[in-house]
C-alpha cells in the first residue's frame, strides 16, 4: 500500500461513520417528532371498560325510582394502580356484568371540584374524599345507600377475582344497607 492510500483510509471510514450517524440521528428525532396521521382519544387503559358508568346525581336520581347500591369508584388521572384497575378489572365482563345489573355505578374524579352531595353534605368531590369519606389513596371505593348516606369505604387496588367477591360480600348485607 502506497503512503496516499494509507493516508486517506483513516479519514474516509470516520467521515462515512459521522455520517451514518447524523443520518441515523436525523431518522430517530423526525419520528419522534412526526405528527400522526389521525387523532386518537388518550388512553385510559389498555381495554375498554364494560362497565356502564353513570354520574353521581343520575345514580341516585336512578335509585329513588329502583333501590340499589351505589358503587363509587375514586380515581385520578395520574394514579397508575386506577389506570390499571380501569384495563384489567372493570374490562372484566363478569365484574362488568355485576356492576350493571346490581348496583348503580359510579365514577369520580378525586381531585375534581365539582359539588356532590355525600352523607348529607355539599361539598367538592375533593373535600367529600377527604373529610367525609376520611380516604387517603387510590384506587378507593365508596359503597353509598340509595338515600345517600355511605356504607363503608375501601382504599385498595384489586384483581377482577377479588372485586367481584368483595361485590358479593355487598350484596349479601344489601337488605341491612339499603335502609341507611
């Protein structure tokens, strides 16, 4: 090999090196960055929820005309054990089969500032979780007579198995509570 050839060999593999990467590096940052091609709703969950959720008033607005329970589940949206509760437990169609057909379900906002009635009392969402509900962590749950007054509450994320027995339990004491 002459001295030229030797000379050129060392700059010409990092030029074509540097430029690999430049265009590896351009690549990577434009679809990072690309816009998609269609909108897509921000996902809550992996699944779709089965269960059919209804608002705070309408449930009991529901429940003067045909008693039942009502279910409340507490979340947020940056709760991640809620997010996972909502793909993997209420996508669950024996868990979604029970919420709809004995209970009145349904779902607020923990950090919301909307006004609800609960044990009798006006208040935020926010101040019901706090000082009425006395809860502390999410995913939680509200089980509340039809008249309104709350029957117990539970802070705790769940498999499909274990809400649907906790569901169960309720309905076994549901003529004692639907009095409160």
């Amino acid at each position: 090999m002459t001295e030229t050839a030797l000379r050129k060999t060392p700059v010409a593999k990092p030029r074509i090196f540097m430029q690999l990467v430049t265009l590896l590096v351009l690549l990577t940052v434009s679809l990072t960055f690309a816009a998609p091609t269609k909108k897509e709703a921000p996902a809550k969950g992996l699944r779709k929820s089965l269960v059919h959720w209804m608002g705070y008033e309408e449930a009991f607005e529901k429940a003067k005309a045909a008693p039942r329970l009502i279910f409340v589940d507490l979340y947020a949206d940056w709760c991640v054990p809620c997010r996972i509760m909502d793909a993997n437990v209420y996508s669950n169609p024996t868990v979604a089969s029970l919420l709809n057909s004995r209970f009145y379900a349904v779902k607020l906002d923990a950090d919301s500032q909307d006004s609800v009635v609960c044990d009798g009392q006006r208040n935020t969402v926010q101040r019901c979780y706090f000082d009425v509900w006395e809860l502390n962590a999410l995913p939680a749950f509200v089980l509340v007579a039809p008249k309104g007054m709350s029957i117990l509450t539970v802070t705790d994320s769940m498999s499909p198995q274990e809400l649907q027995y906790m569901l169960y339990q309720f309905l076994e004491k549901e003529k004692e509570w639907m009095s409160r």
